[in-house]
C-alpha cells in the first residue's frame, strides 16, 4: 500500500516505523515545513493518507486528501466540530474516512468496559464519577480526545449527566475532567466512581506510542479500496 504521512512528527514517524515493517511504502511526508506540497498532483498513486498534526491543521489536510479522492485515517484530536464535514466530503468524493480520538486496541477496548461499567452504575446515584487523564507536556489540547469521548459515553448512559467540564467539579449535570501535563507521558486515562462506602477505578495507561500508531496502520489497510466513513469498531470488529 501507498501511504501518505500528512504530519511527521512523533507519531508520524513512529506510523511510518510500523507501516514499513508491515510492508508498505511512504510516498509523501508532509509537515508544516512543505504544507503546500500537499496536492492532487502529489496525491496520485497514495493508497491512503494517515493525518496527525494539530487541531488547527486537520481539517484543511483531511479535506484535501478527501477532495483528491483518497481515503484518510486521521488521528488528530480537538477538531470534533468539523469531523461530520468531513465524512460528507468523503461521501462526495467517493472516498473513505475514518478518525479516532484513539487508535490503539487497548483502548478501544477500554472504551467497551466504560460504556458497560456507566450502564451498570446508573441506579446508583450515590456513586459519583470523574475522568483524570495525563499526558505530556506537548500536546496542544486539553482534555483530550480520548477523555472526552469517554465522557460522552458516560452522559449517554448515565441519568442526569449531559455534558463534560473541564477541571471544574461544580455542575452537577457534568461529567468533571481533571487534565495533567507531566514530561514524557504517552496517555492514560482513569475513569472513577466514587461513593462513601467504596471506589470503583478503571484505568489505561498506554507505555508508549506504538499501539496508536499500530492501531492507524490497521485502520489504513481496512479503508483502502472502501468507501464511506468508518469507525475503529468496524476495523477491530467490536459489535
Ligand atoms: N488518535 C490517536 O490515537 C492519537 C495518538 C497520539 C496522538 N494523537 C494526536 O495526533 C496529533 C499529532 O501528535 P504528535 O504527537 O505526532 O504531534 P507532533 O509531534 O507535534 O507532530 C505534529 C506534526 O504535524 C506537522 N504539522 C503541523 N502543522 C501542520 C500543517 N498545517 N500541515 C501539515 N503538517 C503540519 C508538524 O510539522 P512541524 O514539525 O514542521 O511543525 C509535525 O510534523 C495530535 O493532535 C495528538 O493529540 C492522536
């Protein structure tokens, strides 16, 4: 497979790593160096595009990937609000899409046990839930994408809780999550119910950058040849 990298940075590189042990090539690798030679022209012959870069860069390079009628993974997180946009480009254009707050396997296995976990604590109002998520000190957004798709979870299974917060403990409808920025750590997320008699903790704490980036390899062979947008469910057959 022909793989586009838009965004070279630790996870491109540690994609590309993985992508070449599993046999493909890197036919352009785009940075915010030589963002302009990300073109149709230079587009031709990719099979996919992976796109990790920052918030404010996504939706430009997604949507120009998808316009040239190739498929996209992306793994950039904090631009939720433009993520529906894009699958209608995708549909337009033929093409395929498929982003991820998170790619790893773990994780979206954590993301199973979350949902169950809400479902069977929503008869006990006594128990009170918060989501602690670190990660180095580098990353651009805050909370992350992975935290707040666990917290959209939990709202939705949850009675009485319709919205996340940021480090702030004070609405009773919200889901509170406390963000920390420490050196050299890949992610871990933690998602606590809390009562006076006992607590109930799950956690996930990935060891490096390997699983995401294993995780957007996987992704990129299930999209390549498809059409329409897709999930990690369907890369990983999670029902
Ligand atoms: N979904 C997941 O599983 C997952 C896992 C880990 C990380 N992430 C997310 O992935 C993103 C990237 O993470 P990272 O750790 O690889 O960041 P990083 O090390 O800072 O790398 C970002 C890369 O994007 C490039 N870039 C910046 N602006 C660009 C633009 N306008 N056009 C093209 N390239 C541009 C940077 O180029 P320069 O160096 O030249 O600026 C760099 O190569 C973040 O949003 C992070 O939260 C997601």
């Amino acid at each position: 497979m022909n793989i586009a990298l838009i965004g070279y940075g630790k996870m491109g590189q540690t994609i590309e790593r993985i992508a070449l042990s599993r046999g493909h090539k890197i036919t352009l690798r785009i940075t915010s160096g030589n963002r302009n030679e990300l073109t149709a022209d230079n587009l031709r012959g990719t099979d996919v595009a992976i796109e990790f870069t920052r918030p404010d860069a996504a939706k430009n390079n997604v949507l120009a990937c998808l316009e040239a009628g190739v498929n996209v993974v992306c793994g950039t997180t904090g631009w939720n609000e433009h993520v529906a946009e894009a699958s209608a480009v995708a549909e337009e254009h033929k093409a395929a899409f498929l982003q991820a707050s998170n790619f790893s396997i773990g994780v979206n296995i954590f993301f199973e046990v979350n949902k169950l976990l809400a479902s069977l604590m929503n008869g006990h109002p006594e128990y009170g839930v918060m989501i602690e998520e670190t990660h180095h000190t580098q990353k651009k957004d805050a909370p992350s994408g992975t935290a707040i798709t666990l917290a959209e979870q939990i709202v939705q299974r949850l009675n009485g809780k319709n919205k996340w917060t940021l480090n702030d403990f004070n609405e009773k409808d919200g889901v509170p999550i406390l963000a920390h920025r420490r050196e050299h750590v890949p992610g871990t997320h933690t998602i606590k119910y809390s009562s006076e008699i006992d607590d109930i903790e799950i956690v996930h704490t990935a060891h490096n950058r390997d699983g995401f980036a294993l995780g957007a390899v996987l992704a990129a062979e299930y999209i390549a040849g498809r059409r329409g947008t897709f999930t990690m469910k369907d890369v990983l057959g999670i029902k």
